[in-house]
C-alpha cells in the first residue's frame, strides 16, 4: 500500500502545469536515444527530398568569385532550370529575394554615373532570366514554391516581380518554423487561418502537396490528414495547425549538393541520377545564416557530412567542425519527408504520461521498500536509463514515449518511499542493526538486511550449530592471579576465541565467566554451519597452542580449552526484558552442546561433537568415537565424536590410534570388559588420555557388571 500510495503521489504532481514545460526537451533526448541505440536506416537514394544549397566555398567558385549576391539571379535562374529539366516534381526557394537586381543596380548607378540606352537595357535585363524561369516552371507548371517570413515588424517578402510571375500568392508560402516555449525549433507550421476566412498552407505542406499531387483535409481542431493518412499535429487557439519534425539526424539523410556545383554540372546523367522524382529545397547552408537550435541539437554532424560526391567527382564541402545548430532549409526538408513518409512526431497525451510516470514510480517505489537508498537509487537510475533506451527504440516511427514525467515520478516515488521507510518501515531493521552490532561486523550485518535475510527477532527455529567453551582447570589459574592480571588473561584469551569465531562465520552469543558459547549458521545464514564450527574448534585449539606465550599464567600452566559442539534444530531469536534484550539459542540441541563441553572432562578430551555434527559434515573431517552414551536429563543415546583433523590431514600414527581405540571400543560395547582393558591399556602406555578414562570405566563394569540385554550405552550421572 505505501508502494501504491508513493507512486501515485508522484505521477499526480508531474501532471501539474508546471510540469509542462519540461514536455517537449523528451523529443530532443529520443532523437540521441535512438540515434545511439537504433539509428534510422537510412537510404540516402530513396530520399525524396533533396537540397541545394548555397554554401561558403559558393561564394568564392569560379563564375560567382567577386559577383555581389545580389546579381546571382542569372545563375540561379540556370540551376532551378537544371533542376527542373531533370525531373524534380518541384524547386522550392527557402532563399528571399527582397531586392531586384535591376532595380538595385540601377539606383546604385544611376546616381553615380551617366548611363547610356545600351547600359540601361543591359540592367533591366538582370531579372529577364529568372522572371521568365519563374513563369515558366512556376505558373504555368506549378513547380516552384517561393518562401516568406513573417516577422513581428511584417512579412518579409520576395520583390514583386517574382511574386508576379509566380502567379501571385498561389506559390508564396511562410517559412516560419515552430518554436516551443524554451526556444527551440521542433517542428512547422502546416496551415493556420487567414484573415479572409481562408486557410494559409505553410511552406513544407505546400512543397510535399505539389511534390505528391495530393491535397490535405483538416478538420479543427486536432484532426488533418495527408494522402489519406492521418498526420499528428498539434492544433493551438489562434496559431493553426503546427507539426512536429520526426528528424533522421544520420549523415546524408536529406541528400545535399552545392549550388556552385550544379551551375557548372553539364552531366546531365549526373542531374537526372541526383534530383529525378525529387522535391529540391533551395537554401543556405553557411556556418551562420539561417542557423537555428532545433530538436535534433544533441546529435551532431558536420554540414554536408555523408553527402553525394560532386558532379565533378571532387568530394562533398564537408565543414571542419560539428554544430548543434542546423540551417533552416533541412527543417523544412525533413517536414516535407515526414509529410510524404506519415511518420511525424506525436507527442502522447495525458493518459499515456500518467500511466507511464504511475509505472515507472511504483517500480522505483518497490525498490526502495527493500533495499537501502543508495542500491536503491542506482537500481532507479538505472530502472529510468533502461526506460530510456526502450521509449528511443519505440521512437522509430516517430512515437514519442514521456522522459521527463516517468523520470522525475520515479525520483520522487523513491524519496518519498525512503522517507517512509526512514519514519516508520525501518525500525524493525534499525533494531535488527542495533541488536546484532554486538555480535556482527556492520558490514554483514547490512548484507544481510540487503538480501533480505533478516532473521526473525521474535524466533524462528531451523537448524544451526553451536559449541561451548570451557578453560580447562579454571578455578586453580584464576585463585592465584588478582584481578587486573585476571582481567587481561581473559582478554587475550578471549582474543584468540574471538578471531576464530568470527573469521569461520559464527557469533558469540553470550559470555559465562571464562565460558563462550557460539553459534554458527544465524543470524546470517550458513549452509555450511556445521563444517565451520568444527573447523573453528580446530583453529581454537591450536591458536591457543600457539598464543601461550602471551598468556602470562602462574607456574608456567598451559591454557586449554574444552568445546562440545552439536547439530540440530534451535530456537532463535531476541529475548529479554523490557528494556535489555539479547539474540540467543535454545533448545534440546543448544542443551546437548553443553553437555558433551562437559564431557570432555570425563572422557579426557578437548573437542567432543555430536553425531549429528559427524553427519552433517560428511567426510571433510577424521573422527574418532569415543563413546554412546546418556547424558543427564536426556533418554535418546548420543555417539560421542572427538575431531583429529580435516580429511587428508590427520597423521598415520593419529589415524592409527584412533583405529585401535575404536576397536577396543566395540569390545567394550560387546560386554567383553577385560579384553577392552588390555587393549585400553596398551594405548594408555603411549599416553593416550582417552584411554586411561577407558580403562577407568573398564574396571567400573567388571567390579559391577551391567545387567543381561546391556545395549553397550553408558549412562553418564555427572553434568
């Protein structure tokens, strides 16, 4: 519920209009998405759209060197009809001719200079070529579409004879592009209403209608249709109908040629291979006219990269360095093939934002219930990353995914549900941190809590293993040492058992005196709880071997330690009064650790294990059996082991010994008393404890013979 609760929360307050602004940066970020993940595939050859353009090297080719710009509508006039001779459907002009060349030439010299009839004819001709192109190409085929600006001071316009033989308004069409709130192009408009009544049709729609032949039905105010295809649009109160650009940013996407070039192309294969069945854009291409921030500014590439080869053969203009700027006529190149393609951007609506950003935030509100913040938020960004990847290949076709609203509800879910756990979820962790800081290092505790295997502090019972402890012959070391010397005996003492528990995986569960008794195998989990267990007793044994030096005892003693371990099902969990609690074990399995630690003593051995333990560990040790007995408060008989080694590693003699010792044991086992005393007492001569202890309770069952039936079972009657 509080995951549900989270995410909704956040998905409602991306939904605010402030949100809003943030929208239209998710289409910038698909176009790098897609661009890295899965680029178009682009066909440069099956493009219908191709652009001329006027570029830096144009002003410095040969027939143009050292001409004002102002005086190239002759050689513009010659390639808008080399285009058109070759088959393009149309030659749209993304350039404004504000200015006749005749008109302006002539009021530039006519004020300077007495001009002759000849000079005058010569200046008035200037426009003759273009004027009549304009007629001919533009209406009486309708294949040339002029373009204008509109401008908050007024419209920009191409001069008046051009507009004349194009035939008046029918071919002059804005250039206008969509700028969203935060300044950036994104996209065209398409139509929008005019002051008669009329509907004013846009550069880009007017170039694929006259490109296809095809016509547009619109029906405000979010409906319009091209080629019978329904186009996404965005229908704004008083701004028309506007579309947004789906780019394909990749190298030669929109195939490029320099103006300069085709005035000099004489190939008329190469004109018709180049612009045959093509819409032809005419514009700029210059490092800054006509240069705008759009849609597709994080994926860069040079002007003319992945460009045709020229007519001549020489490669393509290529600009030395990559902009995130784009010129203004591949704005309307690429509107026109989205037109023609029907794969313009649409951004989704309301519902699909919020049934996104509810997703994505309760999946991040999931993750932060159950793992701790800082997993958390790298499982949320990552979570957000992998979103990202998946909205860039949907992209494809122009289907805009929500970026920003699932991402900013998936942050918020996850602080909100963090704060929540902070409050009020985590106080069971917190006490679990509290509680097994006395016995865990941190760092396993908060692995633990990670992968949640939080063990239950009001008890759980499974199957562990535990051993006591005992200084052999404390009372006689500790009566002649005072207290300091006591206090720091025990420290280093317990410094060796310490070590060794903690470096096998097992805790110290509580301090008796000079007695510890740990468990392995909880609260952290140990499948191998059993092995490591013994394996700690065995390390505790010689550690102490080693560490006698550092102990520091009267008259010289040797430390030893007696540990019984056992195997079995326990209770665990935190126990205590009100205000002081402790985890610890009990149970018939935890009782029988104790016993066989005390046993030891009767036995005259150090490790004594039960045979659970021997089970539980397979064959990783060697062990010797030393007795089956019943221990005080217990019916069921219990093989009593005593560790030699790990497997492999046990000496011949130690193997040996422990072979006859066992036999000597099955005699005994078999009533046959005397026999196990004389086999005892040969192994007792090499020093042998547990055999002395044998020949001990060898002479007890001859002086007192067990009755008849005896199962071989010694009943011990001491602790």
């Amino acid at each position: 519920m509080a995951c549900l609760t989270a995410a909704l929360c956040a998905s409602l307050i991306t939904a605010i209009p402030g949100f809003d602004r943030f929208h239209p940066i998710d289409e910038d970020i698909l176009l790098l998405v897609r661009q890295i993940m899965a680029p178009r595939d682009t066909v440069p050859d099956a493009s219908p759209v191709a652009v001329v353009a006027i570029t830096p090297e144009t002003f410095t080719a040969p027939g143009l060197s050292g001409i004002p710009r102002i005086l190239w509508t002759d050689q513009m006039a010659k390639v808008q009809a080399k285009v058109l001779d070759a088959g393009a459907t149309v030659f749209a002009w993304d350039v404004i001719l504000q200015n006749s060349a005749a008109k302006s030439m002539t009021g530039i010299l006519g004020g300077r200079v007495d001009l002759d009839a000849g000079a005058e004819r010569a200046l008035r001709r200037l426009d003759r070529d273009l004027l009549i192109g304009m007629k001919t190409y533009g209406r009486d085929q309708g294949r040339v579409v002029l373009g204008y600006a509109d401008l908050a001071q007024g419209p920009v316009l191409p001069h008046q004879g051009l507009r004349q033989m194009i035939g008046r308004g029918a071919a002059l069409h804005s250039v206008n592009a969509y700028v969203d709130p935060d300044g950036i192009v994104r996209g065209v408009p398409l139509v929008a209403p005019s002051a008669d009544g009329t509907e004013h049709v846009f550069f880009a729609l007017e170039v694929a209608r006259r490109h296809s032949g095809l016509d547009h039905a619109w029906s405000p105010p979010d409906r319009f249709e091209f080629g019978g295809r329904r186009v996404p649009v965005l229908a704004e109160a008083g701004s028309g109908t506007n579309m947004l650009v789906n780019f394909d940013p990749s190298p030669g996407a929109v195939p490029s040629f320099t103006f300069h070039d085709i005035l000099a192309c004489d190939d008329a294969e190469y004109l018709r291979r180049a612009f045959e069945g093509r819409a032809v854009l005419f514009g700029f291409v210059t490092d800054l006219e006509d240069r705008k921030l759009m849609s597709n500014r994080f994926v860069r590439h040079a002007d003319f990269d992945g460009a045709p080869v020229a007519c001549d053969g020489s490669p393509a203009p290529v600009a030395a360095i990559a902009r995130n700027t784009e010129s203004g006529v591949y704005l309307h190149a690429q509107a026109v093939r989205n037109l023609l393609d029907g794969d313009a951007v649409a951004r989704p609506g309301t519902g699909i934002r919020l049934t996104a950003a509810f997703a994505l935030a309760l999946a991040a509100a999931g993750v932060a219930a159950f793992r701790r913040p800082p997993v958390a938020l790298a499982a949320t960004v990552g979570l957000i990353a992998l979103y990202g990847v998946i909205a860039g290949i949907v992209f494809a076709d122009g289907t805009v995914l929500p970026l920003t609203d699932p991402g900013a509800a998936a942050l918020l879910a996850l602080g909100g549900m963090i704060g929540f756990r902070f409050v009020t979820a985590d106080q069971e962790r917190r006490q679990v941190r509290n509680t097994f800081s006395q016995y865990l290092d941190r760092k396993v505790i908060e692995a633990m809590i990670d992968a949640g295997d939080v063990p239950e502090l009001g008890g759980e019972s499974r199957e562990l293993s535990c051993f006591f402890s005992d200084i052999e012959a404390f009372s006689s070391i500790s009566e002649k040492m005072g207290p300091p010397e006591l206090v720091a005996f025990l420290n280093e003492y317990f410094k060796v058992i310490g070590r060794a528990i903690e470096s096998h995986g097992g805790i110290i569960e509580r301090f008796l005196g000079d007695a510890v008794c740990s468990v392995f195998g909880a609260p952290v989990r140990d499948e191998n709880h059993a092995a490591n267990a013994v394996r700690c007793a065995l390390a505790i044994d010689r550690g102490l071997a080693a560490a006698q030096d550092r102990f520091d005892v009267p008259e010289g003693r040797v430390v030893r330690t007696r540990i019984g371990i056992n195997t079995g099902f326990m209770t665990a969990g935190n126990v205590g009064a009100e205000r002081r609690k402790t985890y610890t074990v009990m149970g018939d399995s935890v009782n029988l650790a104790a016993r066989l630690e005390s046993v030891n003593k009767q036995y005259g051995t150090l490790l004594m294990a039960g045979e659970d333990t021997v089970t539980a560990t397979g064959g990783l040790f060697e062990w010797r059996m030393i007795d089956r007995v019943r221990v005080v408060g217990r019916d069921t008989p219990v093989g009593l082991y005593e560790p030699l080694g790990e497997a492999g590693t046990v000496a011949a003699d130690i193997l040996a010994l422990r072979d006859a010792y066992e036999a000597a044991l099955g005699q005994f086992q078999a009533g046959d008393f005397t026999g196990a005393r004389a086999a005892f007492q040969t192994l007792a001569d090499r020093g042998d404890m547990a055999s002395q202890k044998a020949i001990a309770r060898c002479d007890a069952r001859l002086a007192d013979p067990p009755p008849p039936g005896w199962d071989g079972v010694t009943d011990l009657t001491k602790k």
